[in-house]
C-alpha cells in the first residue's frame, strides 16, 4: 500500500477522493491501493527541558543555559493526538511508499517530517508539492511527485527555526522570569516576540515623551481655490501677522500653469502581509483572522496556498489566469454577476503580461494569492470580503494603468505698491520681501483604468473605511498666467503632531521591514529579506502579546500595557529586542531554506549568544523587579495538554 499523509482530515478527504480511497476507516481512508491519513497540524514538538534532564525541570537560574547535546523530539501530551499517531504509525511500518502531502511550505515540512521520523519510516518518500487544493491541482500534482530529498533544505530551515526558538525561548524565559519577574508569574521572552513588543513600547515612549510645537501657516483663496504660501510654516503669530498684513489689501496674480500627464498602475497582487494590512485597514479584521479565513478559502478550493511572501507569478501561470479569469465571470452573488462586467472589457484578446505580475525569479516555492476560478457557495461575509480583494485585485492587475492629470498653480501677492523689483527676493526698505508666493496643485483622473475594478468595492465596510475609488478631487478652474484678482489670505494655527501608534496594519508592514515603516513597495519587498518573523507566524506573534498582557487594543491603537513597558525596559542585551538583529536572522533561516547558509553554523552561533545573554543577566546587580503582572499560569505549572506552559517554546 501506498501511504498519504496529509495535514488535516478536510485536506485528506479530498486527497482520498482523487485517489479512489473511499472505504472509510479507524483514522484513515483506503482503496485503489492507497491509505490516506492525516496529523491535526503540530503531532510532535522538541522535547521539554525535563527530557532531557531531572535537573531542569525545576526553574532555577543554576541551571542555564540548557542547551542539549542533541535535541529529540516527542508526541504531544494530547489523548487524541496519541490514537491518531498510533494508527499512522502502523500504516507507515507496512508502506511500500510514503507521499507526504502536508501544506506545501516551511511548517508544513516539518510538521510531516517529525510525524515520519517519529514512526520510524523506512521505506521510500515522495512529496505532494501543490499551490491550490482543486481537483486539477490534486491530480496534476500526483503525477508529478517530487523527491523528498528536494526539500530537504526546506526541512532543515524549519527545524533551525524552531531549535533557535527553543534555546533562546526556554533559556530567556527563565532566566528573565526568575532574575526579574514576580514569584509564580512568568515573563515570555521569544526570538520574535520581543523585538515586536520593543516597536511598540518604542513607539509609545516617543508619544508620551514628544512635545507639540505651534506654528502658523499662511494660505489664502483665490477662485475658490486654496493656495499655501512656499515659504513654509511661520514659529511665531508676529512673524505671520507680519506677512498676512502686507499681502492682504494687494491683488493675487497667477505667474505659472504647470500641467503633467503621469500614470499609476495597478497594485500588485497579494502575499499574506498585505492581504491582512488591507484586511484591516478596511474591515478592522486582525492578522489572525485574516489567515484564519484565507486559510478556510484555501481549502475550499477557492484561493491558491495562503502563506507566501511573494506578490508575484511565475511565467507557467500566465496560461492559466483566461480559465481562471472565465471561472471568476461565472461568480453570482444574490443573482447578480458579481465580476462579468469587470472582466467584459479584457475579453477579444490576450491577457497582458506585465514583469510587475509574472517573474519566476521572484517566485520560490509559492507565488502570489489568486483566486482559482472555482466559483464560491455560501461565503460567510468576513469569507466573502476576503475572497473579494483577492479576486478584484487579481483582475485589476490585468487591467491598464490609471491616468490621470496633475496641474500645478503658482502665484504670488505682491508686498508693496511701488518700486516693484522682478526678483522673488528683492527686498524693501523695511527688509521684507517684494512679494508671498504660493502654490497650488490639483489632480484630475483622466481614465481610470484598473481603479474600475475597485470603484465601488466595500461600501459596506464594517469599520466605515471609504472605498478605493475613482473619485476625483474637485476639478480646478482653469488659470491663465498673467491674470489677477482679489482673494482672501489666513493665517492658521496649527500644530506638530507625535507619532502615530501602530495597527495591526502598520505593525506588519514594520515587522515586514524590520522595524522599518516603508511606504515604496519596491523598496519593502527589498527589505522583505531582513524582516521579522514568516508571513505565517505574525499574526500567531501579535496574538501572543495580546495573549500575555504586553500590549491591548485601544480602539484600532495597539498600545503597551505597563508590564510590556517594564518588561522592554529592563532587557539590556540588544539582541534580544532589536528588530535589525532579529531580521538578520531571519535571513540566515530563509538562506538555510536556499542552500547558502549551514544550519549547523546558525546553532552553533545562537548557543554561543544564549551564553552572552545568561552571562550578562547574571551580572546585573541591581535588584530589578517587574512590578506589574497579568493573571498568567503560575510559574513552573503546566497543564495536561501543554496549555499555558511557561516553559514552552516561544517565537
């Protein structure tokens, strides 16, 4: 017998159905010549401390660093976990071929990986190595199993990851726990976590410590239109009441007309960060549920693998986006074509193929989300938002760029009557300048090209976000230069605003870039390379914080609690929090997973800094206590499943 083995029983069911397995049994399915069985995600883990040694399993800081001479593996405490194990176990023992079919990713490997090596599996391995859960897929990606041993690099970048997590988790745990925190109350330190909580508690600091400062702007109307004065803000009100006085009672003249065509063109498709920024940017949905529900759309057949980092497609896909795109035109919703009218003008010629959307070089083991063309039933409404972006966004980018028409105005008031001078900065006798220039720039969309596809998406929002539209600015007037007439100048007082605090949209978008707030997209995918923690465990990192009571919500804000602003403030080893240092990591893993980085080597270095980190925490003096605690699992208490451990791993 041929034995699969997939990641959940829905994924295993459609595998069983494709394969002819319909004969159901005790924990798998068969027939045709296949068993077809399935883990619940995570079966196995590394071992806890007290496996490895009684030593460690009391907390106590004599007993760090605990870095094992070789780190093992075990089952889950979890009764079902054990059943279900037992009976992959004997069917493995007896394959003649193992197809492992777990999500094609870094996690998924090793999740199947560790379930394999824990039934001992001798025979032969192949490996199910598909983007979309759809009957095509399926049967496409059985006749062309891979090697495992292709994606053996894949596995050891995972199981770095979680070696490195587990050094640097349970040794900073406890050495932070029992050095600073409150008897019976752990504090969570993770290679990743604490670098996000230190943005935010950073960020935080900056807000209470900034000191607003008030300036005054000169502006004035001309022809209903507002012009600002170039010369910038004014530090006090005598300075701007000086300028106002002279420019009020004189005419405003239009010295120049500037206008330019530009273009923008569509945004590129979706990896998971930016499916979840726009998520909850509009929606107000959180990272999780994000994943959560494009997670669920995956399975049903009807988006493509959810957990990629790319934005872009590679060159196979291009003849498959028409059957996906005549796919995507059949979709009704409360009897109504939904996309038909989107995709009506695309139709008579060929899909254009932009190196924005299709570059195989920027495609590793997945590409972007797209929907499959498998028509959706019975969406729940956050299912339905979901699916929407990605649809809409995956027929936009097919669609031309947006034009549009920036016209700039420039004029100046003139400060004195007489003995005008022809230069800006002639000067008066009382040393004032000879004339206030402003300006003014309007932006008028000439065709909206792939804007159509979201002109009217998402009205109904739940947040009350306003739509990507078309929506034009007020159209300006047009100007002649040389023309003159009266107009109406203020002076306004404003303001120096603090820093904003994160969403979870900004928070991802800096763990993205390494702490890095970038708007460019073409830069952030640049620095994709050095950012913190993988596409599919933000949202799991951010969850944790709240989870701990190191951050809340405050309304969309995430705002520090006074223990995550405590616990920020007393790690001194940079390590530890510094996101650049963190992304660096990041990329050592992600070079792990591309052969040109040892796993070994990343080991090795993480247990030389876990002696560094324990070291420098010994030598600290100072009697330090973190005041202010959550309710939180009493420190060294587990329960049976493992929940709420203070000693498990923690990212």
């Amino acid at each position: 017998m041929i034995v699969c083995i997939a990641e959940k029983p829905s994924v295993a069911k459609d595998i069983a159905r494709i394969l002819g397995a319909t004969t159901g049994r005790s924990g798998y399915m068969e027939g045709n010549n296949y068993q077809v069985t399935w883990t619940f995600g995570h079966l196995c883990e590394l071992k806890m401390p007290e496996d490895y040694s009684p030593y460690w399993k009391q907390w106590s800081l004599a007993s760090l660093p605990m870095i094992p001479p070789r780190f093992g593996i075990r089952l889950k405490n979890d009764d079902g976990i054990r059943r279900q194990f037992a009976v992959i176990e004997k069917l493995m023992q007896h394959a003649e071929m193992v197809i492992n079919c777990g999500d094609a990713g870094q996690e998924g490997e090793l999740i199947q990986r560790w379930v394999m090596q824990k039934a001992q599996v001798k025979c032969p391995v192949k490996r199910l190595w598909i983007s979309s859960m759809t009957d095509e897929a399926i049967q496409e990606g059985f006749a062309n199993l891979k090697d495992e041993q292709d994606y053996k690099h894949l596995y050891l970048a995972g199981l770095s990851r979680a070696i490195g997590d587990w050094l640097l988790g349970m040794n900073a745990t406890r050495l932070y726990s029992i050095k600073y925190g409150q008897k019976g109350r752990p504090l969570s330190i993770g290679r990743v976590q604490t670098p996000t909580l230190a943005m935010i508690v950073n960020r935080q600091k900056e807000i209470d410590s900034f000191t607003p400062e008030t300036y005054w702007v000169l502006s004035t109307i001309y022809r209903d239109v507002v012009f600002t004065a170039t010369q910038g803000r004014f530090s006090s009100r005598e300075e701007g009441e000086r300028s106002f006085d002279l420019i009020r009672n004189n005419p405003f003249a239009v010295t120049a007309v500037e206008k330019k065509n530009g273009k923008e063109a569509p945004p590129q498709l979706y990896d998971l960060t930016s499916l979840q920024v726009d998520c909850n940017k509009r929606f107000g949905m959180s990272a999780e549920m994000t994943l959560n529900t494009v997670q669920t759309l995956y399975e049903r057949k009807l988006t493509t693998y959810p957990r990629v980092d790319t934005r872009y497609l590679s060159d196979d896909i291009y003849p498959k986006c028409p059957p996906i795109m005549n796919g995507l035109f059949t979709v009704r919703r409360h009897g109504n074509s939904v996309y038909a009218p989107l995709i009506k003008p695309l139709g008579g010629k060929a899909l254009k193929k932009s190196k924005k959307v299709f570059d195989s070089s920027r495609v590793t083991d997945h590409h972007a989300i797209i929907p499959t063309g498998v028509a959706p039933q019975g969406l729940s409404d956050m299912e339905q938002h979901v699916y929407d972006l990605i649809a809409r966004r995956f027929i936009a980018v097919f669609y031309p760029d947006c034009q549009f028409a920036t016209t700039t105005i420039m004029g100046k008031v003139e400060t004195r009557t007489e003995g005008k001078e022809e230069a800006g900065q002639a000067i008066t006798d009382d040393k004032q300048p000879s004339f206030v220039e402003f300006k003014a720039t309007g932006k008028r969309i000439t065709d909206p090209g792939w804007r159509v596809v979201e002109a009217h998406q998402y009205s109904s929002a739940t947040d009350g976000n306003k739509e990507t539209g078309t929506q034009e600015e007020k159209e300006m007037p047009v100007f002649v230069k040389g023309e003159s007439g009266d107009h109406c100048p203020t002076l306004s007082e404003k303001q120096t605003t603090p820093p904003k605090p994160f969403t979870e949209a900004t928070l991802l978008r800096a763990m993205e870039t390494a702490g890095k707030l970038v708007d460019d997209e073409e830069l952030r995918a640049v620095m994709k390379e050095n950012g913190i923690g993988r596409p599919s465990t933000r949202a799991a990192i951010i969850e944790t914080l709240f989870k701990r009571n190191y951050i809340r919500k405050e309304r969309k804000n995430l705002v520090p609690t006074p223990t995550g602003m405590e616990l920020i403030g007393i790690i001194h080893t940079e390590l530890l929090k510094s996101c650049e240092l963190t992304g660096i990591w990041e990329k050592k893993l992600r070079d792990i997973e591309q052969q040109k980085y040892e796993a070994q080597t990343f080991i090795d270095e993480l247990k030389v800094q876990i002696h560094e980190i324990v070291g420098q925490v010994l030598a600290d003096n100072s009697g330090t206590r973190v005041s202010v605690q959550s309710e939180e699992t009493k420190l060294g208490k587990k329960t049976s499943k493992g929940k709420n451990n203070p000693g498990a791993t923690t990212t």
